[in-house]
C-alpha cells in the first residue's frame, strides 16, 4: 500500500499512517498536532489542511517521495465554485481547434469589481513585442493572484498554447522534494 496515492486526504492520510505502524496518537506526538486534528483529518470532518500542517505531516510520516507527492496531492484544496456570470473567457471547458484545452484557469465565485483599469494595464503590457514577463507584486491579501487569473482570461486567444495557471503556494515542497528526488537519482547525495 505505501506509495499508492489515490483518495481523499483523511484516506491517503490513514493509509500512510497505517504503513508506517503508527496509531492515531503516536502520530500526533511525532508531527506536534493534537490527536483530535488527526482524527477529524483522517475522517473527513477537516478535508484540505493548511499547508503547515501537511508539512509537519509529511515530515512525522517519513514515507517515500511518493508517498509525500500522494499526500500533498491529496491536500489541494478544490478550486472555487464556478461562477456563471463570470466572464467566458474563465469557461474551463474552453477548446481549442483539435479538441485540446486552451487553460486551466480556476472559476471565480464573483466577479472581479473596481480592478479594470489594471487589467487592461497589464493585459496591453504584456501585449507587448518587447515584454516576455510580468510580474504582480503586492503585499498578501491584495488581489495579485486574481488579477493575475483575470488577464490571464483576457490573453486565453493571443497565444496558440493558451494560457496555463500554476498554483505556487505548493512550490516550496514540490521543489524540495523534486530536489530530493534528482539529487537521489544522479547520486550525488543520499
């Protein structure tokens, strides 16, 4: 069973635990989490963790980088709720000619109010021949991710690939354990 991802996070989470020999108790003890937060994870009453708290998890479990990728995986929280006024540009069953997807942006709960002139800003500079990358930046809570999505929707017909939203609050784990696993297969640490 280790190693096998599939399931909802309290299901990964059980299993994990159940392979490496560690009651409900001990696991608590080793990640420094309450036995009450491990057993509303594992039976569901809590289904997306924070992040903090999947970390300490994957630490205290020690499994395998597969085992680590399951349980992250498990965690991501579902996207919004589809808002259907929002713009349909934010469609996610959206088409390109052949059949192939043209994004993945996540559906919005509500339209995105008082922002327009910034997203025709940043839309036309990255319109621009000169211009390969923009970059939002903001203290947090301010709305770069959303405004981020918002042109991302406007920009969906200007390139031939589409445009593809990657969820970077995950990065610090994923590198690291993406780090762990090439530095193991070139073998230059162990």
């Amino acid at each position: 069973m280790p190693g096998q991802g599939g399931g909802d996070f309290g299901t990964v989470l059980r299993r994990q635990r159940r392979a490496a020999g560690l009651t409900q108790e001990d696991l608590a003890a080793r990640a420094g989490l309450s036995v009450r937060g491990i057993t509303d994870l594992e039976r569901g009453a809590r289904r997306t963790p924070r992040r903090a708290t999947v970390d300490l998890l994957v630490r205290a479990l020690g499994g395998s980088l597969t085992d680590e990728a399951a349980l992250l995986a498990a965690a991501r929280r579902p996207a919004a709720p589809r808002n259907w006024h929002a713009v349909a540009a934010t469609d996610l069953t959206m088409r390109a000619p052949h059949g192939q997807t043209r994004h993945n942006l996540p559906g919005q709960p509500t339209p995105l109010l008082g922002r327009a002139a910034a997203i025709l800003g940043v839309v036309a500079l990255a319109r621009r021949a000169d211009v390969r990358l923009v970059t939002l930046t903001g203290p947090g809570g301010v709305g770069k991710t959303r405004l981020g999505i918002e042109v991302a929707a406007a920009l969906v017909d200007d390139f031939a690939d589409g445009v593809w939203f990657v969820r970077l609050w995950w990065t610090r784990s994923w590198c690291t354990s993406a780090w762990r696993a090439g530095s193991r297969a070139s073998g230059c640490c162990t």
